[in-house]
C-alpha cells in the first residue's frame, strides 16, 4: 500500500528515433524536434525533445510500477523547466503526497532530474488503484 512520504524513482532516456515516432504519432514536427540543422539555429543548440514525450513516461510508471497494475491515471500539472535532449539519461522521482484512503487515490508530486540533479520537469500527478491505495 502507497504510504506519505514514500518514493519511488525510474531511470530513462530517449533516442531521436523514438522523438520520432512520436513526432509521427502527435503530428508535432516541429524543427526544433527533429532537424538538427534548425536546431543548431536555436537557443537549445541541438534537437530537444517534446516535453509531453519526457512527461509520457509518468503514465508507463504508473500503469506498470509505481503503484503499477490498475493504476487510472486522473490528473496532471506540468511545469517544462529545461530543456532534454536524446540520448542523455534522466532520473524521474515520484514522491507521494498526500493518500486518500476512502477514494483509493494518492497524490504523487513527479519531477525529472538530469544527471546533475538540475530540475528539468515538475509536476503533480493523482491516481486511483483500488487494490493498492486502501
């Protein structure tokens, strides 16, 4: 059972083909995205990734590990503090706020880090899973 307090954290990145595909997915072709060239033009210097895509991976951990298995994800606040780019690793931490037993939800705050410990992603997420938030 989740309890405050308690925290959870995942390591990943992405590669530029996976940025994409889901360009290709969201129809978000933005240049900044995908051509190097144009990047290089920008203030990021080189391709950064959508923030959604960096921010998607909050719903593989909660659907799967943390609380995993029949996991709904409700809702979402999301502040994009710096820029990520492909091949680089990143640390998402998860830390639960706030449980609310009698509606089986939690309140989990959700950021991403780069290896530096700088804040790259910030947000707050709440669930629902009836067999682990009791």
């Amino acid at each position: 059972m989740l309890q405050a307090n308690e925290t959870y954290s995942h390591e990943f990145q992405f590669s530029q083909e996976e940025v994409n595909r889901f360009a290709e997915v969201t129809g978000d072709k933005n240049p900044v995205h995908l051509d190097a060239t144009y990047a290089a033009k920008t203030m990021f210097k080189r391709p950064i990734m959508h923030g959604m895509l960096s921010a998607s991976l909050f719903s593989k951990v909660f659907g799967t590990l943390f609380p995993g298995e029949g996991t709904i994800y409700l809702k979402q606040t999301l502040n994009f503090l710096k820029p990520m780019y492909v091949d680089t690793p990143y640390e998402a931490v998860f830390t639960v706020k706030e449980v609310l037993k009698d509606k089986n939800r939690a309140i989990i705050e959700t950021v991403i880090k780069d290896k530096e410990g700088k804040l790259c992603t910030s947000g707050e997420a709440s669930v629902m899973n009836v067999d682990k938030i009791k």
